[in-house]
C-alpha cells in the first residue's frame, strides 16, 4: 500500500465525498449520512497505514508527493509527513469521525450540507498538514475558514453572525500577513518550497519581520493573549461538531505553523522574541485561568480553559533558547517540544470529548447556562462518569492525557527558568479549580429543577463517541511512548534547525 | 519476582474494574468478594515478599517494569523500588485495606453506591501501591495524585449532600496546592539530573547541595537542594495535612467512615511521611528543610490537637487527632529520624484505623448521629466496641506497652536529642502536645461510652453491638494496636532494619545515640514509666476524667470564661474563613476583572469592535462625498481642477 498517494486521498476523498453528500441533497440525507460515516470511517483506515508505515528513525518526509502545480509560480503540488504532521492528520481524521456520528440525528437544519462541510472541511486540514509547499499551505489554510465560517453561520447560535465575521476577520487578517511573508521569501528565492525557505540566509531584520508577520497568523489560531477574544465567540455561537473540530483541530495549526515555519525558517528571531512568546503564553495560564474561573457558560469555559492549556504549547516551542542560555547545554528542549505536541494530541482529545459532553446537555436542555444545571448524575449516571474523567484529564490527572504534555512542559521549563516553571505550574491550581467547580456546580448535588429531573441518559449513539474517546485519552496517558516516539527524530531535528543562525 | 510484584500492584486494580464497570452483572456479593480476595491476593504476596527480602535478607529489587517515554535522552519508566522501606508500607497498606473492605460490608450494608464504593477503595490500593513501590519520581506523582483522585471521589461519595461535594472539591484544590510545590521539586531534580530515578537523585544530591541559584534577586542566593526539597516536602504538607494545607482533611469526614480510617488516617495521608523517609539521602543535605520541617510539623502536632478538644463530632475528633499524630511524624523527619516517622507510621495506621472503624460502629449503633452530646454510656450496649476503642485510645496517648508509647517515646527522645536549628520549638510542641492528646482522646472516649445516656428514647432502644463484618475487623487491628511496637522497636528504630535504605549524615543521627541506651523494650517501659512524658500523658487522661465524668459542668463554665479563645478554637484559627474570603473570593475577584475589564472592554470593547467601529465611521463619513448628485461631482472636479493649475502655477 506504500505506492498508493495516501496523502492525496485522504485530502480529496473527504471533499469530493463531501460534494456528493450535497448533491444527494436534504431529500436523500439519510443516504447523505451513511456516505459521511462511510467516507470519514474510509479515510481514518485509509490514515491508519500512515503510521504503521511510518519510519520512525528519520526526520525526512515520508510519503512524498510531488506535482508541478502552478509552474509560472515555480510552486508544486507537494505533500509529505514527518514526525510533527503525522499525529495532527490522525488526530483530524479520527476526530471527523465522531464529529459525525455526533451530528447524527442531532442536524434538523439542511443536514447533508452540515455533513458535507464537515467532510471538505477534512480534506482541507489534511492538507494544511501535509502541504510542503507554502503557496499550497496558504491556499488549504485559507480554504478552511470557508466551511468553518459556513457551519458557524448557519448552524449556529442566536449571535452566530457577530461571531462568525469576528471569526472571519481575526483569522484572515493574521494570514494576510504569513502570505506577505511567503512572497517575500519567493521573491528571494524563486520558489514556494518549505525546504528552500529553510536554508534561505536572512538578515535579522528580515527575520523579525517574517517572523511577526507569522506570528499574527499563528499567534491567533493558537489563540494566544491578547488576540484571543474570538475563540468563546465562535465557540459559543457554533453546533457542537463546530466546536469540536474548532478546539480539536484547528487551534493547533497555529502551533503546528510554530514548529514548521517560525523556528525553523527565522531561527535568530525567535531567539530575540522567545521572551515574547513564553511571556504569553505565561500570561496565558495565569490570566485566562483566571478568567475560565468566572465563566457561567459552559462552552465559555471550555474556550477559556482551552487557551490556558494551548499556553503550554507555545511555552514548550520556545524554551530551547533559555535552556540554552541557563545550562549550556540544549538537554531538554526536546523534551519541551514535544510536551508541546503531546498537549496539542491531548487537548484535540479532551476539549473534543469536553465540547461533546456540553453538547449531549444542550441537544436536550437547549442551554449552555451552568447554573440551568446541577446534580445532572442522578439522572445521568453513565454521562456523569464520562464528565468527571475527561474533566480530569482537563485538569491534567496522572495516568490522562491531560497530564503528559503539562507536566513535560513544566519539567522542561524548570531548565530554561526556574519562574517559567513556576507560573506554568500554576495550572495545577487553576486549572483543578475551573474544571473541578464546573463539575460540582453542573454534575454532582440534587437534581436542580424539572429540567435535570426529566433527562435520559446516554443514548448509544453518544455512549459510543465518549467512550472511544475515554479509551484514547486513558491510552495516552498510560503509555505515552508510541507516540513521542515517532515524533522523537523530527523534533530533534527541529531543535538543530533553530539552533543553527542564519546571520 | 517482578512478576508477583506486578501482581500484588494490578490484583486491586483488577478487582475495581470488575466491580466498577461491571457491577451490575456482578451484584453487591460479586463485588466485595471479587475486591477482597484482589486486596487478600496483594496482602498474602506482601507477606511472602516480606519473608524474601527482610527474612531471608534478599537484596532490594530496583527495575523497571514498562517504558512510560523516551525523549531527549530521558527515559521515564513505570517500575519498582522495593526495599524494607516498601515492604512495610506494602504490609500496613494491604493489611488496613483488607479490614476495611470486610468492615464496609456491614457500613455500607444499605447504600444504595455498594459496588461503586467497593470499586474506589480497591482502585486506591492500586493507587497507594504504586505510589509506595515506585523508583522513580514520574511513577511517585502518578500515585500521589491518584490517591488524590480516589480520595476526591470517596469524601464526595454521597454526591447529594453539598458539604460532601463542597469538602472533596477542597481537598483536591488544597492537595494541587501542595502538587504545585511538588512538582516543581521534581522538575528541579530533572534539572540536575537529567533524570526522575530515585537512584540518580540520590546521588546527585551531596552535589546539588553545593549549587546556588540566583531566584530573586542577583544578589541573593538560594541553596538548589533546599528549594528542591522544599518544593517535595510542600507537595508533602498537602497530602499530609500539615499546616497551612491541612484544612481539607477535617472536611474530608463527610466520606463515609471506612475510607476515613484507610485514607484520612492511615494511608494517603501518611503518603507525605513515607516520600521524605524515603527522600532521606536528598533531605539529609539541606538542613534549612529540615528546620522548617520541624517547625511546620510542631505546630500542626500541638495547634492541631487543641481543635480536638473542642469537637463535639465523634469523627472530627479523631481526625483532627490524626493531624496532630501526622504532625509528631513530620517532626520525627525533621530531626532526621526517618526512622522513628516511619516507626509512628505504622503503629499510627494500626491503631487510628482502629478509632475510625470503632467511631463508624458507633455511628451505626447510633443511626448515623455523629454528636458525642447525644451519646455516653455506650459501653455496655457496645462491649466489643468499647474494649477495641479503649485499647485504640490508649495506643493513641502512648500509655506503656502499647505500640504508640513504643513510636512515640522513641519519637520525642529523638527530638530530644536533635541540635537541628527549630528541635528546642518541637521538643516543647509535642511534649504539650501529649497532654492535648490524652486529654481529647480520653473527652471521646468518656463523652461517648461513659456517664450519662444522652441519647433519645428511641435511640436507646434500637442500641446493639455491630455485626461480625464490623468487630471482626476491630479486633484484628486492636491486636496490632497493642502489640505491634514491642516486637518491631528493636530492630526498625534501633537496629538495621532501614540501614540500606534510610541515609542520615552521621551528626543529625539521633536515632544512634539513643541506641547507645537501648536495653530492649521491657527496660524502654520501665524507662518511659519514669518519664516527663508518661505523666503528662496520665495527667491528661486525669483531666479528662475529671472534665467530663466528675464535673461535667466545669467545661461549660471554662467555655464561658474564655469567649475569646473559644471563638478562635471554634473557627479553627480562621483559616477555612481565610481561605475562602480571601484566596478563593480574590482569585474570582482577579478572574471578574480580566474578562469584564480586560476582554470585554479592552480587547473587544476598544480594540476589536473599535477598530470596527472606526471603519464604520470613517466609510459614513467618506460615504457623504459620492451623493450621486452630478452637481456635487461637477463641483469637486472644478475645484480640482482650479487646486492643480494653481499648484502647477505656484511650482513654476
């Protein structure tokens, strides 16, 4: 199966099913379902021999692709995975998956095209994560907003519009900024491929100013403080699956965009702005720890919380500069990265999972208000379990997911600074208490009012997405290795890449 | 061996997945039998790995079972430290475990969560086993929060109540706070070591000692070892309870009674003791933690008993002894006899899951009433109850012969001896703290067995001795209560039980020097019979009498004199009051005004919707220019023409 395109599949499968779900249109969308289910399911087995073929012995891209695309342009039609990319795309084909099976009956509202967007939406983010060349990048990352946009605005909430363009806005006026910066270096180097971008010698003006013309872009999809904001927006206003694939999938191109072009292609820029980045990140879990503290709407909560632990990532691309500095040595800047990817798999795992739980409660009490619930296990006593662990795992408990990435990032900071991991630690309180008192305040206690009083508990269809995702977030925390050990060459390789100046 | 190391950690942990998931099909008697014989499993195999490794003088096994990660050229593993050390928490904690599980057959007998709770205290054994035998500081913290997770889940068992689901979101918060200290101990020793083996920290840790980091200030320097080991022994006040972080643990008696006396008296909280025991050769270097070990234990040992004399709930009672006790552990650690911790360890686990059980039969006889004002006289209804209770208390306040006097004569001779800066403060906390003790231990034991019948008529009638599921246990945790330190202070305190395995510098070893006396345990009583301390001890048990059966009316008259003091008791020095319109109410506080103040008006208000806003405005006011009026366009075209003749005439 080597020789199959796998890459190309997995990005064109997804769309051109997605296009057929839209054709078969509302009046046949119980047909338009099963082909969703059939074509999501297809393209996770079809991700499956991307890991079991993957050599995880080499930084090199592996299932390579490459096509002449737009030749007045020199940019190529070019995929490939390594280390940093492989878990993103399985992560994204898996969590497409649920998304499905969760928008199964859920979807009054034109459902074949709420199946349709999602499966385009698949394609496109496979492709983000595969594309090796940067004009290809720019065109999937671009194109992803479109379906994105789409299932805010017309399965959203009552503010979906305000949500949407501020959605819309954010995100694009940051990406302007990363083409800028991709024309830029086509302009010095005649072409739009990532690995001449990496050996291109800059001037350390040139690389501050590529490197925060990336940082807009990135530095919002993460979200870090202070371009934030629109994150509980969209979260708020969009269906559940939105929400999943939004935490799950999308927050972590920015951090995928870290380690793939700004350590690597402006190396002495991020050496001069790491304060910048790990200040924020710092504030981050600090601040917006404090804020998912006050929040009385349960998917504001989660958005809030999900920043506080994407502050982990961006702390962990960017300690190797101090590790440096303070040891003189680079030992565990490594280790930094890669909590900074395991946080990334775990959030897309437990955010997902956190996202589907408030969904479960407002498919059948249509409010996200946490005071509207409390004492939901009287009623719910399988659904209460499955709250209590993945708030666990929120909460980063040993033996979770959750757990991994934070506490590698801590360790890890400790050798860069002894207040990094200080305040980085401070998530153990924080983010123990938002989780937990959302908890006490929606799952446990008497049964609050009719409302709670009236619910059933999990139908079959739901018991299935949570507990395939309880099995995954329980695996990684117990036996972690499988998957830092395909990343283990890349990210070493991505520590020599920022390590060596381009001055 | 590894093999029945590995079973004696997964048996419990089998046993609650059975009766945790599939306690439907397995029914209330599937799952108690199927999480004791699991528990029965693991304390059969600890007394045969007992018998290999301390009888047969086998070598400690140091391995790793599975490779948890591997990165950065540090591997993290799951594996196994056991040594004596691990041989005796292993034994007490399969042993206690085992009582309780055959005793909540009887406690739990009505509950409705019968399997699930069957299922918790089985996944903490796991918890508290993997904690105990690891080798490694990852697998440690694993362990550690686990038994904080289980613990979470037991005092908010009966998730109804709001002061049980209050009190166990408290005890994680406070316990994360000890976590936060706790981990970055560990992340220190990363920092040194490159690694998280114990074995490796061990030995970096003489060197460690000579480093100085600059954390505040460029001139101020703080020893790298000293802020390790403070960061571990905080995580260590947190899960033992010592003050400032002991105020979950009383809060904590909202679980039911049987995983008080396993958890909250004598297991996870004996966790933070076991760790520095362990943790000896790091903290042997850093005399500075020592001091403030001393000084933190003392005052939990002394201040913590006086709020027992002030309770009037039978389980309060025991449990703020329970702090007291934790805190004359963590002195013994500070005066560097780890030893002697250890040692009051033990005997403690014995005899205070003897008190907590004795107070949860009780506390069936009496239909759930938890007031000792209502109770007395119980003692012929309670006959069973009342002997193991008495044998419990007794154990408790150190009367000769029993195996508390053994841990905790040996305890206070040994801090009797220590010249570790704070050893004068600690002396004279736990010397007073022996009066408190036998004083509130013997106000329960007269408020509840003794003197007048306080309780209701109907109460009264329905009084009776608890079935054998419930004494079964008292009596065989009373045989270790009275006899268990005669037999093992030789050896654990003063011969070379720990000697491979606890490291003490040559000039903190108190312990050696009170060998140097040592005549067996018949002189250690005829010794501690003539001591300071058995009177004090006497005395307060005298008090006690005196207070509460001869004149039941001095109390009262005491309380009204001392308004002041009783009101600072009766708030529990205001650290709860503290804690919650302070620390909690500001971080909400900080939390309101970084979203409303911050994103809101800020980011969103300013920033975001201004920029919008000003697009908006400037588009309406630009919009004003193209009317549609071909006048206007005339007009402006006139007048542009005119402006650049004029400027091209002005150049010229």
């Amino acid at each position: 199966m080597n020789n199959w395109p796998l890459l190309s599949i997995l990005v064109w499968l997804p769309i051109v099913g997605g296009i057929a779900v839209m054709l078969l249109g509302d009046a046949r969308a119980a047909l338009g379902r099963w082909l969703a289910l059939g074509v999501t399911v297809l393209a996770f087995v079809l991700s499956v021999p991307l890991y079991t073929g993957f050599d995880s012995t080499t930084a090199a891209m592996q299932f390579v692709e490459r096509l002449p695309w737009i030749p007045a342009l020199n940019s190529d039609y070019h995929l490939g995975v390594d280390g940093i990319s492989l878990p993103l795309i399985l992560l994204t084909t898996f969590t497409t998956v649920l998304v499905v099976i969760a928008g199964w009956s859920v979807i009054e509202k034109r459902p074949s095209q709420y199946f349709a967007a999602f499966l385009i939406m698949e394609g496109l983010m496979v492709g983000v994560f595969a594309a090796l060349d940067a004009l290809l990048f720019y065109v999937f990352w671009e194109a992803m907003l479109i379906p994105m946009f789409i299932i805010i605005g017309v399965w959203g909430g009552v503010r979906r519009v305000y949500a949407t363009i501020k959605f819309f806005l954010y995100t694009f006026l940051g990406s302007v900024f990363m083409l800028v910066a991709f024309v830029y270096m086509y302009l010095k180097t005649g072409t739009y491929e990532l690995s001449a971008f990496y050996q291109l010698p800059l001037t350390l003006t040139e690389q501050v100013l590529i490197f925060l013309a990336f940082f807009a872009a990135f530095a919002v999809k993460v979200p870090m403080f202070p371009v934030h904001t629109w994150l509980p927006d969209a979260h708020v206003e969009a269906p559940t699956g939105g929400s999943v694939i939004l935490a799950a999938i999308m927050l972590k191109m920015g951090g995928y965009g870290f380690l793939r072009f700004s350590l690597p292609i402006t190396p002495d820029a991020s050496r001069e702005l790491d304060w910048l980045v790990i200040a924020l990140s710092l504030v981050a879990v600090v601040y917006i720890g404090l804020v998912a503290l006050v929040q009385q709407d349960m998917k504001k909560l989660i958005a809030y919380s999900s920043i506080a632990h994407m502050g982990f990532v961006t702390l962990g691309c960017f300690l190797a500069y101090d590790i440096y500095a303070n040891t003189g040595a680079t030992t565990g800047a490594v280790l930094g990265l890669q909590g900074a990817m395991v946080q990334m798999i775990s959030h897309g795992l437990v955010s997902g999972a956190l996202f589907f739980c408030i969904g479960v409660l407002y498919d059948r009490l249509h409010t996200r208000e946490i005071g509207a619930y409390g004492g939901v296990i009287n009623t719910m006593p399988v659904f209460g379990a499955f709250m209590v662990l993945f708030a666990m795992a929120n909460a980063g408990l040993p033996g979770t997911s959750g757990f991994v990435g934070e506490f590698m990032v801590i360790v890890a900071a400790f050798k860069a600074n002894f207040w990094y991991a200080f305040f980085a630690a401070v998530t153990l309180i924080l983010g123990a208490a938002y989780t937990l008192w959302l908890v006490k305040r929606v799952v446990f206690g008497e049964v609050a009012n009719e409302g709670v009083a009236a619910l059933k508990d999990l139908n079959r269809r739901e018991f299935l997405v949570l507990a395939i995702l309880a099995v995954g977030v329980l695996a990684l925390g117990i036996w972690p290795k499988p998957l830092t050990d395909v990343m283990e060459p890349t990210l070493q390789q991505t520590l020599t890449l920022m390590s060596a100046s381009k001055l | 061996m590894e093999k029945i190391y590995l079973a004696i950690l997964l048996a419990p942990l089998f046993a609650s997945i059975v009766a945790g998931l599939f306690g439907k099909w397995v029914g209330r008697a599937g799952a108690h039998t199927v999480t004791i014989l699991g528990v029965a499993v693991s304390f059969a195999l600890s007394v045969y790995v007992f018998n290999h490794h301390v009888l047969q003088g086998q070598p400690a096994f140091d391995g790793a079972v599975y490779t948890w990660l591997e990165t950065d050229g540090l591997t993290l593993e799951i594996g196994f430290l056991v040594d004596q050390l691990t041989v005796l928490m292993m034994l007490v904690v399969t042993f206690v475990s085992l009582m309780v599980h055959v005793y909540t057959i009887g406690y739990m007998h009505d509950d409705d969560g019968y399997q699930r709770f069957f299922s918790y205290i089985s996944l903490f054994t796991f918890s508290m086993l993997l904690l105990v035998m690891s080798n490694n500081f990852l697998q440690l913290f694993v362990g550690w929060e686990l038994v904080g997770l289980v613990s979470y889940l037991l005092i908010g068992f009966w998730y109804k109540r709001p002061t049980a689901i209050f009190a166990n979101m408290k005890a994680f918060l406070v316990n994360r706070v000890g976590d936060f200290g706790f981990i970055l101990g560990i992340a220190g020793v990363y920092y040194f070591t490159d690694s998280l083996r114990y074995s490796d920290a061990f030995a970096a840790a003489p060197a460690i000692a000579d480093v100085y980091f600059h954390l505040f200030s460029t001139n101020t320097t703080e020893n790298a070892l000293t802020i390790i080991c403070v960061g571990l022994f905080i995580g260590a006040m947190g899960k033992s309870a010592q003050v400032p972080l002991h105020v979950w643990l009383p809060d904590s008696m909202e679980g039911p009674t049987p995983i008080s006396a396993l958890i909250h008296a004598a297991t996870m909280v004996t966790a933070g003791i076991f760790m520095v025991a362990r943790m000896s050769p790091m903290f042997e270097y850093s005399e500075t933690t020592l001091t403030f070990i001393l000084v933190i234990g003392a005052t939990t040992a002394l201040f913590m008993g006086f709020l027992g004399l002030v309770n009037n709930d039978i389980k309060r009672v025991v449990a703020y002894s329970t702090l007291s006790q934790l805190g004359y552990m963590t002195v013994a650690l500070g005066a560097s006899a780890y030893a002697a911790g250890v040692f009051h360890l033990m005997t403690h686990a014995f005899f205070k899951a003897l008190l907590f059980l004795a107070a949860g039969s009780v506390i069936i006889a009496m239909h759930h009433e938890q007031d000792m004002r209502r109770m007395g006289g119980l003692r012929k209804y309670l006959p069973i109850t009342y002997w193991t209770c008495l044998i419990g208390a007794l154990a408790l306040i150190g009367f000769p012969g029993f195996s508390g006097f053994f841990s905790k004569d040996g305890l206070i001779e040994a801090v009797a001896e220590s010249t570790i800066p704070g050893a004068g403060y600690a002396l004279f906390a736990v010397m007073a703290g022996v009066f408190v003790t036998a004083l509130y231990t013997f106000r329960m034991v007269f408020m509840t067995f003794h003197g007048k019948e306080r309780m209701d008529e109907h109460t009264r009638e329905h009084l009776h001795e608890s079935p054998w599921v419930v004494t079964l246990p008292l009596v065989l945790l009373a045989i270790p209560s009275i006899f268990i330190g005669w037999f093992t202070i030789g050896p654990v305190l003063f011969g070379d039980y720990f000697r491979d395995v606890i490291f003490v510098l040559p000039q903190h070893d108190v312990l050696a020097k009170l060998g140097e006396q040592w005549h067996g345990p018949a002189a250690f009583v005829l010794h501690g019979v003539q001591a300071p301390v058995f009177w004090l001890a006497a005395a307060g048990v005298a008090t006690a009498w005196f207070l509460y059966l001869k004149r039941p009316d001095i109390p009262d008259a005491i309380q009204a004199r001392t308004r002041g003091l009783n009101r600072l008791l009766e708030n529990k020095y205001y650290f709860d009051w503290f804690n919650e319109n302070y620390l909690a109410a500001g971080a909400r506080a900080f939390g309101r005004i970084f979203w409303k103040g911050g994103d809101r008006m800020l980011i969103d208000g300013a920033l975001v919707d201004g920029s919008a806003r000003v697009v908006g405005w400037l588009a309406g006011v630009i919009r004003h220019v193209q009317s549609g009026y071909l006048y206007h366009y005339a007009f402006a075209m006139i007048i542009g023409l005119a402006a650049l003749l004029a400027y091209l005439l002005v150049r010229t």
